[in-house]
C-alpha cells in the first residue's frame, strides 16, 4: 500500500451565508476556549484554518475525487471541520478525546443546525498504538480513551474522506494509521499550517502499477 498525493487548486472565495457564520463563531468560540483553558492548555489542540479546509472539502466533492460523502475527523476539537463538511453534504463524524473539546462541537453543531456527529474517544484503532509509539508522550496519539468506532458502529475503513491534523513530526503515525486501517481509495487530508493542506490517496500496487482501487 502507499499514499499517493494529490494536486488540489481550490478557491476560498465565494463561501456562503451560513458557512461563514459558523467559522465565524468557530474562531470566536477557540480564542474563548483558549483563554479559559490558558493556565491549564488543552494537550494538542490545533485549530485548523476552517475557511480553508471548507474550500478543500468543497472542491473535493465538486472534483468527485472521494469514493463516497463518509468524512471522519480525526481529532475534532470544537468540531468546525466536521460541522462544515456535514454542511456540504459529507456524512461527517467527528473523533474526539477530550470530553470538554468534544462537548464544544456538539453544541457548535446545535447551535447552527449542522449534520455532523461527535464521539468522545480515541481515533486509534484498537491495535494502532503501536503504529503511535515513536511520539512519545502526545496525549492524543497516546493509549486510551473509548473506542469511538465501536459507539459508533463503524471501522476506519467504512470513511472514504479522513481529516486529521499532524503537527511536525506527527505526519509519519497519522499516515502509518491511514495505511493500515483506511480502505483503499478513500482520501487523507491533513492541515499543516497557513496555506497547507494536503490531499492524498490510499492506493494499493497490482502487478507492476499502482492504482487507486484493488478491482
């Protein structure tokens, strides 16, 4: 197996009324769970550009270049990302550990009507921890929490769109777990900073080439 990475030219213009209300408020609720969390941070909270990531997903569904609308987030946070996806049409789930983080998204989600379903556990599968180990004490690479694919009935490999946030150092683990339990074709996207997302595809070798589904 190998990840294939993919050229995306997309646009933030044109975001509609709604979806700039929620980021709006998104980016409001993070400095204000930031600030009362300050003395004691939350471990690895990462908010994302939420503008871009919903031009991301919204050009990747205009491109058809998922498999399917099942979007996972990976380490949801106040759930923007996933809120947004469900706004254009993803069937989104997100995954979070933090139970203070995990009851932000919900009420994120309620309070603008957004299709999107938080679980409070961890997006490791059972029997990734050891795909983890090489990061050492990061909370939310980390052994424990609740199996969230077993609340919610579902595998990794039933998403056909992961989005995840590595930080430096971070990218090797999310990929080794997107390789080993994603199903072949479904797409990885990863926020590394301003400007940088990164879209790229589980693809599977046959007899000298790669492709992108094992048919």
């Amino acid at each position: 197996m190998k990840l294939r990475r993919i050229e995306l030219d997309f646009s933030a213009d044109d975001i509609p009324g709604p979806a700039q209300d929620l980021i709006a408020d998104a980016n409001a609720r993070v400095d204000a769970f930031i600030d009362a969390h300050r003395d004691q941070p939350i471990a690895g909270f990462v908010p994302s550009d939420f503008t871009l990531a919903y031009a991301a997903l919204r050009q990747i569904r205009r491109s058809l270049l998922a498999s399917g609308d099942a979007l996972c987030e990976w380490g949801s946070g106040l759930g923007a990302v996933a809120c947004l996806a469900g706004m254009l049409g993803y069937d989104a789930v997100g995954i979070e550990i933090d139970p203070d983080l995990f009851d932000e998204a919900e009420r994120l989600a309620r309070d603008h009507d957004a299709p999107a379903q938080f679980v409070c556990g961890s997006f490791i599968p059972p029997g990734g921890e050891r795909l983890t180990d090489q990061c050492g004490e990061v909370a939310w690479l980390m052994p424990g929490g609740a199996d969230a694919y077993q609340e919610l009935g579902l595998d990794a490999d039933d998403f056909d769109v992961i989005y995840a946030y590595p930080w430096p150092g971070e990218e090797k683990p999310i990929d080794d777990l997107f390789l080993r339990y994603a199903a072949v074709g479904a797409l990885l996207v990863t926020y590394h900073g301003i400007d940088d997302i990164r879209v790229q595809r589980k693809v599977a070798k046959q007899v000298g080439r790669w492709v992108s589904s094992p048919s």
